[in-house]
C-alpha cells in the first residue's frame, strides 16, 4: 500500500510519515469480484477495510430476504470499522458492487498501532461520528418521508456531489436505488416517470437533468407531494 493510497482517505488525514509508513506495512490488498461477498452480518470482527477501487455495499437482510442498503461506498471510504473498536460481529454485510479491491488491517495489528498515535483514534472517530449522522439522516427520510420525498433528497444530494449541476449520473440500477431508499424497483420506477411527466426531471437511461429544483426541494422538505 502507498503512502499516497493512505493519505487520500479522511481516516488517516493529517498522520506522520512515520504512522503512516507503518499503516502501509500492516495493509493487505484483498481483490474482490463483482457480487462477492467481503463479510457476512455476524461473522467475526477481525479488523476493517478500506476502498481502494470499485465500489461496496454495507446492507443488512430482512427475515424475508429483503436487502436495506445502509452504505455505498468507493475509494478512500473505510468499512467495517465497529471491528477495531468492540472486537464483536460484523452488525451488517458487506458486498463488492463491482470488480475492485480494499485493503484490509487486522484488528490486533492497528489497535497496537492506535496506542502508540492518539490522532489515529480521534480520525476514526470523526468518520464514526459522521457515519452516525448519515444514519440518523436515513432513519428519519425512511419514517417520516414518502417515497418521492426521499427519491427527491437523494437526487439533490446526488447533484451537489458531482458539482451541482442540473445534469447527475446514477451510479447504482434502479434496483439498488430502491433498496438504498426503502422501497421497491416498480415503485421506484413508477416514482422516477412520475417525476419525469410532471417536469422535475428528465430521463436518460442512468442520466438525470432536474428541470425543476424549487420543486424537488419542496418534495424533499414535505411540502409538495406528488
């Protein structure tokens, strides 16, 4: 692994050469393919990964096998982290979405390497402390929002990530979208044409251009519905 590789995630911003050098010799790339499973819910926590290409899943299954997606997550983006900290089961799955890899750290090797660098601990703690917040953000979209409502938050939040422009690409299918939202693909299709007639948006195959902001921030906010 390479110091640069380490630098580029939030986890380990503002470490020394010297931690980091050692963080990069504790590190073991492990490559996955598309749809293969990392770890399932309740499998040992032996440590945590870190993206270092394609995209993952964190997601939990219902007792009738359907998928609630909690995270997607790409390059720079640690998972898996409880691990480090309670030594307790992995409390969801994680899956590669695509053909890609993630370096893997043993718990027993970074908790050694946290006693000797206090700032390691507190980084971890602030991507925690944010990984609550999305959290808490998706419990209350999913009990206190419709459908279209968090659809509409989720394409907002989609267009101030790839720079706030009218135009935002999909990266997930239409199902994936589904899960990570609540809901069901014909729902979620039916919601997406919806929008689509009544000028929110426009469709392009995984390609959206909001026509109408005002609108879609009033969907989100609760105070249209559609």
């Amino acid at each position: 692994m390479s110091i640069q590789e380490l630098t580029a995630s939030p986890l380990f911003a503002g470490l020394d050469q010297a931690h980091l050098e050692k963080l990069a010799q504790i590190a073991v790339l492990k490559k996955f393919d598309r749809g293969q499973s990392v770890f399932a819910e309740g499998d040992p926590g032996v440590g945590f990964y870190l993206v270092q290409s394609g995209r993952f899943k964190i997601f939990k299954l219902s007792f009738d096998g359907k998928e609630q997606i909690l995270h997607l997550l790409g390059p720079g983006e640690p998972f898996g982290e409880v691990a480090v900290f309670t030594g307790r089961s992995f409390p969801a799955a994680a899956e590669a979405m695509e053909k890609g890899g993630a370096f893997f750290f043993a718990r027993e090797n970074f908790v050694r390497l946290i006693g000797t660098e206090p700032a390691l601990a507190m980084n971890m703690l602030a991507v925690l402390s944010m990984r609550l917040k999305k959290f808490a953000q998706m419990i209350e979209s999913l009990s206190l929002k419709e459908v279209p409502g968090r659809l509409a938050t989720h394409l907002l939040l989609l267009s101030d990530q790839q720079g706030g422009g009218a135009q935002l690409r999909l990266n997930i299918t239409k199902a994936q979208l589904a899960s990570l939202l609540g809901t069901i693909p014909e729902t979620m299709s039916r919601i997406l044409a919806k929008m689509s007639r009544e000028g929110f948006i426009a469709l392009d195959g995984p390609m959206i251009t909001i026509e109408n902001r005002d609108g879609l921030e009033e969907l989100a906010m609760g105070a249209m519905r559609i």
